[in-house]
C-alpha cells in the first residue's frame, strides 16, 4: 500500500511539474476615433506627426504631391493637439498649433 501511494505522489508530482500549454494572443486593436487626411503640396515626402503633451507621435510618410487619411491612434476625439509636417530632408517643419481632432480633420502641408 505504501509503494503504491509512493507511486501515485510521484504520478502527481510528475504532472504538476510537467510543462503546460499556454495561448498567448494579442487583444483585438482599440479602433481610433479620429481621421487625419493630410494634403501634401510639396515636392517631396513628408513625415506627419501629432504632438500630444509634448511628445511627436509618428503617424504616416506621405509621398510629395500626394494625399494620405490616417487614423490616429490614441488620441480621443475631441482633443486638442498639434500638428507637425517635416520633409524628408530636414530643411524645416510646418506645424498647426490647437486643433481639436474630431472624426475627420483635413490639413494641407505647406
């Protein structure tokens, strides 16, 4: 009896060790409430940015002479943010201070 209860307590111990299948997935994307559409007239790519407390987000590269709608993650509607446009070669920015984001907001670069 006691080699058998020995045998059992190995068993159990053995499968309480023994490694487990774990399901690691990613929880579904929170949808943005807010639409940038971004206009840029100049002859080069432009990186676009929303400076929220002091910080640049990243959003899109839009291609010169062309016209991209990006979501804007993070940011609810209603706030107010800024606005930062920066061509690809560095030689300046262009920014558009308080805008309050809400659904689609349209902005054209210069």
């Amino acid at each position: 009896m006691k080699r058998l209860i020995a045998m059992l307590s190995l068993a159990v111990a053995a499968t309480a060790c023994g490694a487990r299948q774990v399901e690691v997935k990613t929880g579904p994307q929170p949808v943005s409430e807010v639409t940038l559409r971004v206009t840029n007239n100049l002859s080069q790519a432009t990186n676009i940015y929303v400076v929220n407390g002091g910080s640049d987000i990243f959003l899109k590269q839009v291609a010169a002479k062309s016209a991209e709608s990006m979501n804007v993650p993070g940011i609810s509607a209603g706030a107010t943010v800024g606005l930062k446009a920066t061509p690809i070669d560095g030689s300046r920015s262009y920014t558009r201070d308080n805008v309050t984001l809400s659904g689609l907001y349209e902005w054209q670069v210069p």
